[in-house]
C-alpha cells in the first residue's frame, strides 16, 4: 500500500498536529515545522508535543536538511 502524506493522515486520524510527515520505511524525515508535530510510518506513529521533546528525542539524528532514525520509527520509539 502507498503511504499516504502526513496531512492526509493527520485528518483521517483526527490528529491535531501542525506538522505532519511520513516515510514507509520511518528512516527519513523532513523536521517538523510546528508543534504538535507528527512522524508516520508504515505500523504507526510518533507526535511530540514540543520542540524541545522532539530535540531531545535520542532516536533522532539531525542534519542541515533532513531527520534520520536508522533503526526506523517503529523499531525505535
């Protein structure tokens, strides 16, 4: 099955979010603009309240551009 984009998935879910991504394998990310904000994979999903959550969350691996977590986001969090 295609994933879906974040924002579709937020509606559907009735999610309150102000940013929202996804990734079928959950290893790549855009950053979250807005908080809540909402990381979709395949078998679910992580939203952190706060950008100070989303920072310190040591899953994450942070670069100029993207948001990685190497084991994925449902085998991580």
């Amino acid at each position: 099955m295609k994933m879906q984009r974040g924002k579709f998935l937020t509606k559907f879910y009735k999610m309150d979010s102000r940013s929202a991504y996804c990734h079928g394998e959950g290893r790549w990310y855009h950053p979250l603009k807005g908080f809540p904000g909402v990381y979709f994979d395949h078998d679910g999903c992580v939203v952190f309240q706060t950008e100070t959550e989303f920072i310190a969350c040591p899953y994450l691996v942070f670069d100029n551009v993207t948001v990685t977590i190497p084991c994925g986001l449902s085998d991580s969090l």
